[in-house]
C-alpha cells in the first residue's frame, strides 16, 4: 500500500490540480481545441449589475454571428447534485414550472460513477467512460504515479457536442461554475466562461455570477447551443452538516437561490423572443447523500493490512465510490484484485465492490476508473487515507444518487407537456440537442449511445 | 340489520339473470355507458344460466403481452358437482375473437378435463396482440358458455399512456353481497383486477358473518370450516356462482394472489391459528389441498403454468411496457410463526425470522430494481408500513384488535401478521430501496378490513424528517367485518377517535377509513399513481349503491403521498 501522507483531504469533487497535462492522443482537431492561453481571445461583456465578465472564445469567433443554419436554440442547464424530488418541495417554483411546460423522465438516472465531471462529460460526448475515458472525478494517474482530478482536455478521449457543432456551422456555449469542468471541455466551445469569483474551497462560481454570464453570453454571442453548470445546491449539499439528520437547512436555502436564477434565464428567454425557438433541456449530474460522522469507510488501513496487497494498491477516492487500482506486478493483478474485493466487501458500510474487467459491460467505466469499483451504502462515505480525511457529509458516486431530475422544456413547437417512463440517462443530452438543432448523427465507432429524447 | 334468507346454496345464487338486470337498473352507477358496455356481459349471464354445461362462468388472469390465461369449469352432467369426483372426461373447445361474436377467431383449440382437476379448465391463449381487448368462450357438445372479454398486456417495450387496475380484497361471502366486484364491473374503463387476498374464507355457518353476532347473510358451502379437498372444491365453487364476482371475472382478467383465508387463519409455513392437527390433519396436508383448489379454481399460472400439480410458486410479475411491473407476493408459504407477545417478544426484529422467504425475497429486490420500468407495484396481501400507537382506551382496544389485530393490550406497536412482526424482511428491502437509489416503488395492500394510505418512511420516529422508501395504498374490505362491524357503531362516530389517534401517532398516515367496505381504483401513469377508494352500501341488501370516499396519489419521484381531488375515469 502506498501511503500519500500529503494528500488533500478530500478528493470528491474537490480538484486537486498537480500542473499541466500531456495531450494523449494526437488527434490535431482536438489538438487545436486544448486551452491555451497564447491562442484564446479574451471577450470582455458587461454583465448584470454593470460587472464586466470576461469570456473566451475560438479565434475568429469575436466577430462571428451565429451561422443562420436554423434558429433553433438549446440549452442545458445542469442543476448540479439536484434530487429530483427537490423540485417537488415547494422551494423551486421556477423549475416545477419549466417542467410541467415540458417532457419530464421520473425514472431518469445518472451513470457511473455518480459524479459531477464525468456525467457532464457524458452529457456532452453522447458516450459512456470507457469510450471518453472520464469515468470519476478523481483517478490513479498511472502514468504520473498519483491520484488526480480528471480534468485535463487531454483526458477527454471522445469529440463533444460542442466541438460537433462548430464543425457543422454553428456556435456553441460553455456556463460552467467549476473549475475543473472548465478544464476538461477546454475549448470545446466557440464561447467559454472563465468561472468567476471562486469561492474558496468549493472551487466554483456562485449561481449569481453563473447566471450573469450565462445571461450575458446568450444576449451577446447567440450560441445555437450553451451548455450551463450551476453549482451551488451540489457545493451546498456537500457541506450541509444538517444533511445527516434529515434537515438540509442549508440546502434548502440553496435550492430557493439557484431557482430564482433559473427564473431570471426563463424570464430572459421570454424577453428576448427566444423562448419559442428554444429548447431547456434540465438535468442534474448526479443527486446527493448525507452521512453522519461515524459512518465512514476508511479501505486504506484494511488493505495495507494485508501482506499481498501492501504497498500495491491505490486509491482514488470519489465520496461514495473508491476506485481501487492495482500497483503491483501484472502477474499478480488477478490475484491482487480477487483480495481487494473480498477485503473491501468484509468492510461496514460498503454495498458492492465489483471487479470492474468483469462487470465492464454493467459499468463501462474503462481502464482509468482502475481494477475495483467500491460503493458504499446510503448514509456513508469514504474517506481514505484515514477516516479524518474526508469531514464531508455530503457525498455522491454510489447508486443512492443516481437518480436525478430531466426534462427537456421550452416554447419550441417540438416541447410537449408530459411525462415519461423511459430510462432517460446522462448521455442522452448529446442526441437531445443533435436532434433539435438538425445535426447529423455519427456512426459506426463514433456513434452516439444515448437516445433523443424529443 | 336484517339479515338475508339463509342458506340459499350455490345453485340458489345462480338463480335467475333477473336480479343482473335489476342490479344493473338500479345501482348507483348503473348509468347509459355501464348499462351499453355491460351489454355483452348480460348476454353472457343469460347464455350462463341457460348452459348446463358452464355453471360457474369464465374468467381469464395472469394477462401478458401475447397470451392470457383463461379458466371455466364444465359441468359434463348434473352428477359432476364440484368436489364430487365424479364425471367423465371431456373435451372442450375454447375460442378467442376480437368481436363479440366470434367472426374473427385469433386462436381456438382444444382442451381435456376431468373429475381429477375438478372439471376445471385453465389454458393460455397464445398469439394475442399487445394492448388488445379479446372475446373468449367455451364450447361442450355445442353448446357455449357465457362470453368473457378479456385484455393483453402492452407489449414490453412500448409506453402505455396508463393502466388501470380495479383492487379488491377480504371478500367474506357470509358477511354479505359482493357490492365491490359489481361496481366494479359496471365500469368499463379498467385493465385488469387486481385482488390481493382473502378470495374465500374457510369458516362454516355461524363462525364468521355480519357483525358482532356473526350473522350469515349468506350461508357458506360446505356447511363446515373447509378442511378437506372437496370441502376446498365445493367453497370455491359457491363463490365462482356469485352473480356479481361472475360477472367481474368475466368483464375483466384477473391478477390474484392469496392472503391466509383461502387456507386457513393466520397461515404460516407450517401452521396456522386456525389449524388443529389433532382433528384436521397435517398442516401440510391441509395446505396442499388449499393449494390444490387454488390452482384448479382460480385464473392464475402456478409456477408460471396453466398444469395443476406442478408447484404452487404463486409469487411472479406482470409488465406493463415501460410503465409498470406488478410483482406479486405470497407471503403465507414462507413465512415463520407470528411472535406470540408482540412487545415483549424480541423475535419480531430477528434476522432469522421472514415473512417473505429467502428466494422470494431476492426475486423481489430483483424486481423494484429494475430498470426497464418506472413504477415498482407491489401486490402486497398484508401491510408494510409500520404502524406504531399512543396508548388507546381499553374499551378501544379488543375491537381494534378484532378487525386489525394491531393492538396488542400492551400498546405493542406492532401487528405480528403483517410486516411489522417481520420487521429484519422490511429493513432489507427498505434498505435496498434506498441503496440502489429506486424510485417510484408503491405497495398496494389489502387483508386489513380499512382503508389505508401512507408513506413508508425509513425512519418513523423523525418522519416527516427524512425520507421514504415509497408508499403503501390499502383497499378496504368487500364485505369481511370492519371496525364500525365489530363494535356495532354507526359509521363514522367510535372509529374516528382510534383513526385520530394512530395518525397522530404515524405522521406517515396520510388516510385512514376503519369503516368502510367496497374497492379501489389505482390508476398508473408516469406522472404520478393514484389510487380512489370507493365505499359501497349495506352489505345484507342484496343491491347497494357505490360512493366515491377519497383518493390519494404518489407523484413521480417523491415517494410521498398527497390527496387527490377527484376520483379518475369512471365510465
């Protein structure tokens, strides 16, 4: 086992960010798409309140009018970490009422692992971790040696929606309140949002400021698409230490605030005229958990524990799911992840510990989510290397927080009020907003998985 | 009350259709549409009691998606009584249409009885179309039985716009008429029927009627509490010639399962309160001879087959496309004893103890993970929801626990025969609901003689703090006594105080009716569930009208229950 005395304290959703990354792949479109600050071009906007927001965009893209191709619009808002039967509790009007005017899905669900960069990377590449190669928020990046968060956009192995769009025409848009989503969808977007103020810690944008530039970078640039990540209610949730006893106070306030925001979008859309040529394609990323402090698993003790396994193993550690990766000799790998998974399994706490080659076409998380995928069960967290490490009450990654909201809305003709029993999962944004927008679809190895759900 | 004439036999309650049609004329809710839509069923009725051949109707159960199990009993010659063994073997036809009379036939055979199965029929007509409504008869020497109209499942893939399920249970036929199955009938806007235990009751004359004095409005046959496979046979027989549930059975497929009276009391795996070895023979050979007229009599796939004799695995699901599984459980076959003192007897939290049994247990977590389908209903035959009490009064307490049995003297919370006396099966599945993040999972209950709609909390001491792992919906009695019966009140005066003070002790408890009888209605989109309880009359009149009480619905999502403002359909 190998110990990393000066690891952050926590790995969930938190970045941990260790200095640039090599691209992975050659690909000289995606090449072209990293962030660089020598090639961006900065964007100053007047924002709500006169506050100037900066943005950056594609070279060219300052003097580009949205390509009249169709006047269609999409947009998705991602409520990050949103319960869906939070907007059933009275505290988000806003949203109850933008899903009653469209589709909703009740059984929608996030996918593995429940957390907020690879389900947003999900929504945008229409594919599962092991094709886009971002199954967590957190990994062993074997080749540097070291836990990391994934978001680099030369870990993103899959084309994006956004590129996908600009390379037919049209412009695209990125709202995205944290900061490693920023870095992993780079310069996938014709226009892209710098997150700021940051709060310290969270590592995102207040809700206030998100919407500002997401107003702001709707009015100014007119993307066909923009994509929007409001985070307060996840960020909250997390460290709502009411959580654990049921009352969510803090949380509560959260959902009231970022509703109102998405008043202020709904009501700009109707202002504009873009309502009835839009579409408001809502989700979350994952929902939430809360554990009370003594329901912590700790795996890092009971594994160094071991003598097969000492100094063989490491841990990437996202709130509800630990990722376990085998260190040692190739030889001994199977042998290696056999003792993982039953000395995971003996743990207090843990609901399913999977060896994940086996199970790769439940998962389909690939080989950077490691060689053992551990949930823990409702009312639990991880927190590795020691129980200390992760104070965090709220935590998401294991299947109590796969359920989420989706609905697509909107005053476009296509939006019918209803509801519907299908499985709507996270990739299937991609399809969505292809489809309305009249994007061709991809196919053979580079065809999309998820389904449009318009 | 007044009770009835007695013992008018099951020949006696076949009599006439006249009493249909007088029915039809005068119940409440025999309107233009239900007189139009039932005309079929009253042709039925009359070619019923004018065929020799097919005195205890046609039904049809278990419905899929291309097949549907269908179900009569031939009579082969007037000797042939149920339960007699006597009779030849024959053959009858069976045919199915998508008209009434039978122009267009989608599948039609053959099928060979005799008196080892009772003269009971039971196939599945395959090759049906998805989503359809179909005819269906049978055919002895020329002569046809009544016609029995029946519907396939949506296919498994395609999103049904919504199911519509009528829900019955505790139908006690020496308590009364069966209101509830013929305002049932009368509607024509329902899927299936859904009857959650208690078909039959197993007592003689005397033993279990109308109200305190146990009145028999009617008289069951056999004479006697039913122990032996005729006995079994014959009580089927009588209710199978109830005019109201005739008609029911063949307005509508039927989904069934059994609660413990189509055996005996308070049935457990290798026992019952009502069962004495000494003078009534081994409990498993009792059982198996419950088990047995069971599965002749009734139009349901035992171990996932129409052949009798090859298992009694009752516990199976239904789909409904996209929308709806319907698992339905057994929970009398594999349960352990009942704890004897509920309060102080810790066996109720034991992990050894089940209700549900191991592989039954398993199969239903399977079931409400499933990710091909929205709502996860469950037919349940006896309640889930924990119900805990303040202290009630002692005058309180033994009628209580004459209908309910929940309210053991020492203000025990727990009612040993449902989940509550089972309470380490309930935290696993409650656990795993919560676990696997599953949604949208409803629990639809009868055998409690009351009307019930609750939340199904993780934790009942902070609720409504803290969430829910679904919910449950009750339907009351058909006839089978109630509170208001048991003390011999007038409705809604002594049972509003029990009612006020266990939804005060249960913040779960959104509803709760301790004196009505009559049948529900669950209605299932995927915006939400909802489910509307009807009350019916009085149950020694022979007609009796039919009144909306309440409803209640579970959106999407919220796993949490609000009321509903008006009652869905009803035509």
């Amino acid at each position: 086992m190998t110990e990393h005395p000066q690891r952050h304290e926590h790995r969930g959703c938190v970045p941990v960010r260790r200095g640039p990354s090599p691209f992975l792949d050659g690909d000289p479109e995606r090449e072209r798409l990293r962030p660089a600050a020598d090639r961006r071009t900065f964007l100053k906007v007047a924002g709500a309140g006169g506050a100037g927001l900066l943005f950056s965009a594609a070279p060219g893209a300052e003097t580009a009018v949205a390509a009249p191709r169709t006047w269609n619009r999409a947009y998705v808002l991602v409520v990050d970490g949103c319960r869906p039967d939070e907007i059933d509790s009275g505290l988000m009007p806003n949203l109850k009422a933008l899903r009653s005017s469209g589709t909703t899905y009740p059984a929608a669900r996030s996918l593995p692992v429940m957390e907020t960069i690879p389900n947003h990377v999900m929504m945008m590449t229409g594919v599962r971790p092991d094709r886009n190669g971002v199954p967590a928020n957190s990994f062993f990046d074997r080749a540097l040696g070291e836990e990391r968060t994934l978001d680099r956009p030369g870990d993103l192995k899959a084309s994006t929606l956004l590129w996908w769009a600009r390379k037919h025409g049209m412009t695209s848009g990125t709202v995205l309140s944290k900061e490693y989503l920023y870095g992993i969808f780079g310069r996938q977007a014709t226009y892209r949002w710098e997150p700021r103020p940051i709060v310290p810690i969270s590592g995102h944008a207040p809700d206030s400021f998100t919407m500002d530039a997401t107003l702001s970078i709707v009015e100014r640039f007119d993307p066909h698409l923009v994509f929007v990540n409001l985070g307060d209610v996840d960020r909250v949730g997390h460290t709502d230490l009411t959580g654990g006893l049921s009352l969510e106070v803090l949380r509560r306030t959260a959902l009231v605030t970022t509703d109102l925001q998405v008043g202020r979008f709904v009501q700009m859309l109707r202002t504009t005229g873009r309502w009835e040529k839009s579409i408001v394609v809502v989700l979350a990323d994952h929902s939430m958990d809360w554990s009370l402090p003594h329901r912590v698993i700790s795996l890092t003790r009971p594994l160094a524990a071991d003598p097969f396994l000492a100094g063989k193993v490491e841990i990437a550690q996202n709130g509800g799911a630990n990722l376990l990766y085998w260190t040692g000799p190739a030889s001994q790998r199977q042998a290696g992840v056999d003792r993982m998974v039953a000395i995971a399994r003996a743990q207090r706490g843990v609901l399913g510990v999977y060896d994940r080659a086996k199970v790769q076409r439940q998962l389909r998380l690939g080989p950077e989510a490691g060689d053992v995928v551990v949930y823990c069960q409702a009312g639990w967290r991880f927190s590795d290397p020691n129980v200390l490490s992760n104070p965090i009450p709220g935590n998401h990654g294991h299947p109590p927080t796969a359920p989420i909201p989706f609905f697509v809305s909107g005053g476009h003709p296509i939006v019918r009020p209803g509801s519907s029993p299908l499985p709507a999962t996270t990739v299937d944004v991609t399809p969505t907003v292809a489809k309305f927008l009249g994007l061709p679809f991809p196919t053979g190895r580079q065809a999309w998985e998820g389904q449009a759900r318009i | 009350m007044t009770p009835a004439a007695p013992a008018p036999g099951e020949r006696r309650l076949s009599l006439p259709p006249v009493p249909r049609r007088t029915v039809l004329a005068t119940g409440a809710l025999a309107g233009a549409a239900a007189l139009t839509s039932a005309s079929f069923v009253d042709d039925s009725a009359r070619a019923a009691y004018s065929s020799p051949y097919f005195l205890h109707g046609v039904a049809s159960g278990d419905p899929l998606a291309h097949r549907v199990l269908l179900w009569t009993r031939v009579t082969p010659e007037p000797g042939a009584t149920p339960g007699s063994g006597r009779g030849p073997a024959v053959t009858v036809r069976y045919e199915v249409s998508t008209d009434t009379r039978f122009r267009h036939l989608v599948t039609s055979g053959t099928v060979r009885t005799d008196a080892s199965a009772d003269h009971t029929v039971k196939v599945d007509a395959w090759g049906l179309q998805p989503g359809r409504w179909y005819y269906y008869r049978f055919v002895h020497r020329g002569v046809a039985s009544p016609v029995g109209r029946t519907r396939s499942a949506p296919d498994y893939a395609s999103v049904p716009e919504r199911v519509r399920f009528g829900v019955v249970s505790c139908a006690n036929l020496q308590a009364g008429y069966f209101h509830a199955y013929r305002h049932l009938a009368a509607r024509s806007d329902l899927d299936a029927i859904l009857h959650l235990g208690d078909y039959v009751y197993e007592y003689g004359p005397g033993e279990y009627g109308m109200g305190p004095d146990d009145v028999d409005v009617r008289t069951h046959v056999p004479a006697r509490e039913m122990t032996t496979l005729t006995d079994y046979r014959q009580r089927h027989a009588q209710y199978k010639q109830d005019p109201d549930l005739q008609w029911l059975h063949s307005k509508y497929p039927f989904i069934v399962t059994w609660d413990d009276h189509e055996s005996t009391n308070d049935a457990w795996r290798d026992g019952a309160e009502n069962h004495q070895p000494a003078t009534e023979d081994t409990w498993e050979r009792r059982r198996a001879r419950a088990h047995r007229a069971y599965d002749e009599w009734m139009p349901v796939r035992m171990s996932s087959t129409t052949a009798l004799g090859d298992g009694t695995r009752l516990f199976r699901s239904l789909r409904f496309g996209r929308l709806a599984e319907l698992s339905m459980l057994d929970l009398r076959s594999y349960r352990d004893e009942q704890a004897a003192y509920p309060i102080v007897d810790a066996t109720v939290s034991r992990p050894d103890r089940t209700i549900t049994g191991r592989e039954q247990m398993d199969w239903l977590k399977r079931a409400v993970a499933s990710r091909e389908v929205q709502w996860k209903l469950v037919g349940n035959p006896v309640m889930i929801a924990p119900v805990t009490f303040a202290q009630l009064p002692t005058a309180l307490l033994d009628p209580v626990n004459d209908v309910t049995g929940l309210l053991p003297r020492d203000g025990s919370p727990y009612n040993v025969d449902q989940w509550d006396g089972y309470t380490d099966d309930r935290r696993e599945l409650f656990t795993h609901i919560r676990d696997q993040g599953i949604r949208d999972t409803v629990f639809v209950t009868g055998d409690i003689h009351s009307g019930w709609a609750a939340d199904l909390p993780y934790d009942v001491a902070t609720y409504p703090l803290g969430r829910s792992a679904g919910v449950e919906l009750v339907c009351s009695s058909v006839t089978s006594n109630n509170l208001k019966d048991i003390l011999a009140a007038r409705p809604r005066t002594a049972s509003l105080g029990v009612e006020s003070v266990i939804k005060l002790a249960n913040r779960h408890v959104k509803y709760l009716d301790f004196d009505s009888h009559g049948y529900s209605v669950l209605d299932v989109t995927s915006a939400r569930v909802q489910m509307d309880w009807f009350v019916t009359g009085a149950r020694d009149q022979r007609n009796a009208g039919s009144t909306w009480a309440t409803s209640f619905q579970t959106l999407a999502g919220t796993n949490t229950l609000r009321r509903a403002s008006a009652p869905v359909g009803g035509n």
